[in-house]
C-alpha cells in the first residue's frame, strides 16, 4: 500500500542507457532512474541490468558510501533495504527520506569502473497550511498590513492572496534554508470600519499537492471608537408605569463596560442596571431628569442621553373625560406632543375642583352661622333700643341712682 502511494508519486524522470561500449556480444549495462519522492515518504532506487553475467553490483549513496556490496549491507542505515536482486533488476528502497538524502545514487558495476549510472533522489517537501501574521494593527481610516508565510517547502510554494474570490497581488519574499524555502507575501489594504469582519484568505500552491492548495482564512479586525445609542420607550410615560432603557453599543474592540448616569443628579435608588439595560420599576416624577449611557474603548469614548419625563396619572384620570369632546383623540391616539399641551395645565385644575367639592358643606354650615349671628345681632340691637328707651324714662326721674 505505502509503496504504491509512494510509486505513484515518484516520477521517473529519466530512464539512463548506458551506450554498450564493448565490441564483443556480451556486452553489460546499467541503467538507473531519476526518482521524486515527498519528505519523509520511502524512495525506491532501481538499477536495470542488461546482459549480467554475474560481477558485483555496488550501490553507493551521494556521498559515495557504498550502500550495498553485491546485495550485502555496506553501510549501517536501517532506512536502506535491498528489496530486489534479479539478473534484470536490483532495487533498494529508502524509508522516510529527508531532504539530506537529496542527490546521486550510484549503480555500477564493480568490475568495469566505466559502466555506472546515477539516479538522482529529488525530495519535494509540500507547504504546510501558511500563517498570517498582522504587521501592522489596523484602525479605521488606516491599513492594515499582513503578511502570509509559509515556512517550508520545496520547490518554493507559491502564495496567493485572495479577497472576494479575487487576487490581492502580494510583495513576495522568499528564502532559501538549506534545500527549502521560506515563502512570504505581504499585502497593505485601507479599512473602514465596515471592513471589520471581512473574510479573507491565503493560499498555497506547490506542485507536491496536485491542484490542492493550502488555505488560512483570516477575519480583517478593525478597530474603531464606541457608538452609543439609547432604544427609548415608546409612549409617553405616567407615574407607577416602570421605565426599560437599552443601550446599544459598537466598537471594536466593544466596550467592556456601560456606564449608566443621571445629569447633574445621582442615579435613582430603584433604578437596576444590567450592562445594556437600564430599569427603574414604578416611576414617578422624581425620577424626572436626564440619563447617560457611556462606552469606551482604547480609541474613544461616546454617549447617549435621554431625557426622561414622568407625567401626573392625577390629571390622566381627572383630565380622560373631557377631552374626547374638545379634541378628536382617535386621529392621534398616543402623541405625546399633542397630548402635553391639553394635559399640562390640567394639574392645577382637578385640585381647583377638588376644593370646590369639599367646601359645598362648609358653605351651608357657614350660611346658616351667618344667619344666626344676624338674627342675635338683630334681637341685640332690638333689645338695646327698647332698654334705651327705658332709661331714657328712668334717667329723667332718678339718674343718680342708677349709677350708685
Ligand atoms: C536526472 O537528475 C540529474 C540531477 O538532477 C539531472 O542532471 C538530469 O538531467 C536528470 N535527468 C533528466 C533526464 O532530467
Ligand atoms: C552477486 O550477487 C548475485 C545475486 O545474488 C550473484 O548471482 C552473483 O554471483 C554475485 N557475484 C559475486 C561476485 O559474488
Ligand atoms: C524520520 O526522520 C526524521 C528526521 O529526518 C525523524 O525526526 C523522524 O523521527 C523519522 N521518522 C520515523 C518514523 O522514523
Ligand atoms: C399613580 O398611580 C399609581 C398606580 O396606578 C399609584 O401607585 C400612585 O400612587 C399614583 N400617583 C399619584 C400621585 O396619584
Ligand atoms: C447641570 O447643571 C449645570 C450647572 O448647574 C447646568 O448648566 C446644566 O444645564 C445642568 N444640566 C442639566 C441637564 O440639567
Ligand atoms: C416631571 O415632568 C413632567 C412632564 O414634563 C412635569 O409635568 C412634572 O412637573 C415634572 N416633575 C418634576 C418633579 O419635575
């Protein structure tokens, strides 16, 4: 199984003939294969023989070490296995080959110094998935620089930026580490804030991998300061009903914290904050005032405000009745605009009325006093000018004595 993957793989690149030289009929020959084959994959080394007659067949690694002495082991690397030793064909086979492997095998004839053949081991080391790296934080309004890099492959991989399905042409930046590349490419694109998010990829291409390719994604980050906004209530709102705020929020990155405040004010004892969410249960017109929501991130700060107006459920009660009459409230249900003006001066009035109410009483009480008072007042007068008259008459007989 391996060794057919493995075979597929391997491309024989060149079959070598070596030309018989020799005049005579039995003439022998070497041929060998040049040979691909992905790091860390097992290499097959061949040699074809052409009229052998026996000599010694000798195989030697790049560095001329002999491998293999007429099928015999030579040199101590389990990696390396004769697999195959006919008249027609010896093969070895190399186990997880590195690029160190990479270069000329001979095969020869150990008889005729002459009649020897090189198959060249070629190691192709695929991309692994590249990285990205941002070389350059990206806020709104500015670029963003990132670089994608593969570290390692050989031959050199290729690299494509892709956006939108379409190509970002990348500064394209390669090294060469002993046998294999290092592949970077550099993009600098201007974001918005509405970049935030935008997808992103890189890609790898490299012969090893057939029309497969490498790919990273990568998600834009821009930053950008807070926006607050206040969702008021709709309606207007009386005394006892329960005032819910929210406050919606952005900015990247999004403000951790919310702050809830009154204007000029502390914030009310009743009031419950959760994040977003502001809530003050069984309003009343205390709690009149104006709210601030506030955010911030590193890069700014915002906020919203809200002014909040509790109307008297008194004058709502009191006020309810007559107005169908006066004002044709089915063309503007709930406005509150124009509902404030003909409710404003009413708190004044249901007191008004209310005095006159409980002073009814008090009026015929008061009535009735007056009307006494009068009565005695009358009987007084009447009496004082009888008895005046009296002493009148007592006066002209014996004054003196009356006053002694
Ligand atoms: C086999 O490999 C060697 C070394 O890379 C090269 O010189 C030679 O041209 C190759 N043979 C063919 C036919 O490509
Ligand atoms: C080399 O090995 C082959 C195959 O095993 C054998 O036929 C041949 O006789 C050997 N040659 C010598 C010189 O030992
Ligand atoms: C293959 O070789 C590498 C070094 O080239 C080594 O790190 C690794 O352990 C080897 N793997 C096996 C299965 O022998
Ligand atoms: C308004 O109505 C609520 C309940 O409907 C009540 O609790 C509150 O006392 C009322 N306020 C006034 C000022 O009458
Ligand atoms: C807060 O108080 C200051 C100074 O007293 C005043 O100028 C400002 O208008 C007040 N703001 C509100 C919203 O009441
Ligand atoms: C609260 O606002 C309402 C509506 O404007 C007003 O009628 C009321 O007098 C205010 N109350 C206080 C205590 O400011």
């Amino acid at each position: 199984m391996a060794f057919a993957t493995v075979w597929n793989y391997c491309v024989p690149l060149t079959i070598f003939t070596v030309a018989c030289l020799v005049r005579t009929a039995r003439c022998q020959a070497v041929q060998a294969e040049n040979v691909t084959v992905l790091e860390g994959g097992t290499a097959q080394i061949s040699c074809r023989l052409q009229n052998y007659d026996g000599s010694i067949v000798v195989i030697q690694n790049p560095r001329r070490q002999t491998l293999f002495f007429n099928g015999t082991r030579a040199l101590k690397d389990d990696r390396f296995q004769m697999v195959l030793f006919t008249p027609r064909l010896v093969r070895i086979t190399l186990t997880n080959v590195s690029v160190t492997d990479e270069g000329g095998y001979f095969c020869q004839l150990y008889t005729d110094a002459t009649h020897h053949q090189v198959a060249t081991l070629s190691v192709s080391v695929p991309p692994e998935t590249p990285t990205v790296e941002v070389k350059q934080e990206a806020m709104e309004g500015g670029e963003v620089e990132l670089t994608c890099m593969s570290p390692r492959s050989k031959p050199a991989a290729t690299l494509r930026w892709i956006r939108n399905g379409r190509e970002i042409p990348g500064v394209v930046s390669q090294q060469d580490n002993a046998k294999t590349f290092s592949v970077s490419s550099t993009i600098r694109i201007p974001v918005e804030r509405k970049d935030n998010g935008a997808a992103l990829s890189c890609e790898a291409f490299h012969p090893a991998l057939g029309g497969q390719k490498r790919i990273r994604h990568y998600r834009l980050d821009v930053y950008f300061a807070p926006t607050v906004r206040i969702v008021p209530p709709s309606g207007i709102l009386r005394e006892g009903d329960s005032l819910s705020l929210t406050c919606s929020v952005t900015g990247n990155p999004l403000p951790r914290n919310i702050q809830w405040s009154k204007i000029n004010d502390t914030l009310p004892e009743r009031a419950e904050i959760s994040g977003p969410t502001f809530q003050i249960s069984r309003l009343s017109q205390s709690h009149n005032g104006t709210y601030l929501c506030q955010a911030q991130n590193n890069y700014g700060r915002a906020a919203d405000h809200y002014t909040l107006l509790v109307y008297d459920n008194v004058s709502v009660t009191t006020t309810v009745p007559p107005t169908p009459t006066t004002q044709p409230i089915t063309s503007h249900p709930a406005t509150p605009t124009l509902l404030t003006p003909s409710f404003a001066p009413d708190p004044k009035d249901p007191g008004a009325v209310v005095e006159t109410h409980s002073a009814a009483p008090y009026a015929v009480i008061g009535g009735v006093l007056a009307l006494l008072v009068f009565t005695v007042i009358c009987v007084l007068i009447v009496t004082i000018w009888c008895s005046v008259r009296q002493k009148g008459s007592y006066r002209t007989r014996e004054p003196i004595l009356a006053w002694y």
